[in-house]
C-alpha cells in the first residue's frame, strides 16, 4: 500500500484547503484511513479518521465543525476538507492507513501502518 498526500498551500487565516491522500494497493479499500498533522518542533497529532466503508468519522476536538473527511466514490482516494483554517493549523499534514479496519477509529498514529509523505499547509494571519 502506497499513499501520497497533497493539496497543501499558503492560505489566509479564515479560507479553506482541500488534502487529498491517494493510494496504490488494492487492498487499500478496506483499510481505515486518518489525517495527522505535525508542526515544528511538536509531534504527530491527529485530525481525523474515517472508516473503510466511510461509514464513520472520528475527529479531534480542534477539527470538529471545521474539517470534513470523505472517501472518494471509487474508495481509493481520501479527502479532507479544511475550512476556516487558523494559524495554529499550520504544520505538515499526512494521511495514513490502518490495516485493522474492523476495530474502532484510532487516533494514535502508532496505530497506523502506512504514511503517505506530508503535505505541507500554511495559514498566515
């Protein structure tokens, strides 16, 4: 399984990016995929996760009301929809893949068996 984010950019305090993790294998689809985000100097934190039927979403505190994530109809793309983005979401964001799909949503990233690359996402004040 192979995952490649993108979709990262330079944007103003209060607009919106889409990211979007792409990913090879065809077992991918029954696999859960989350977002995870890491700033300079911090470690890995979670954003969201969703199931790998897209039945449910997981999200933290901070992503809740302002980030959407969604699975592509074909299921081999994830999307994670950030509006209203803050300063403070600024860092390197990745998606990753957990092979356990039939537990619940996990939002530790050792959890998570495969890492796309990172996507870097920038908000100016």
């Amino acid at each position: 399984v192979q995952l490649q984010a993108s979709g990262g950019g330079l944007v103003q305090a209060g607009g919106s990016l889409r990211l979007s993790c792409a990913t090879s294998g065809r077992t991918f689809s029954v696999y859960n995929i989350g977002w995870f985000r890491q700033a300079p100097g911090k470690e890995r934190e979670f954003v969201a996760a969703i199931r790998w039927r897209g039945t449910s979403t997981l999200y933290t505190d901070s992503a809740k009301g302002r980030f959407t994530i969604s699975r592509g109809n074909a299921n081999n793309t994830v999307y994670l929809q950030m509006n209203s983005l803050k300063p403070e979401d600024t860092a390197v964001y990745y998606c990753g893949a957990d092979k356990n799909s039939m537990t619940v949503l996990r939002s530790t990233p050792g959890a998570y068996d495969y890492w796309g690359q990172g996507t870097l996402v920038t908000v100016s004040s």
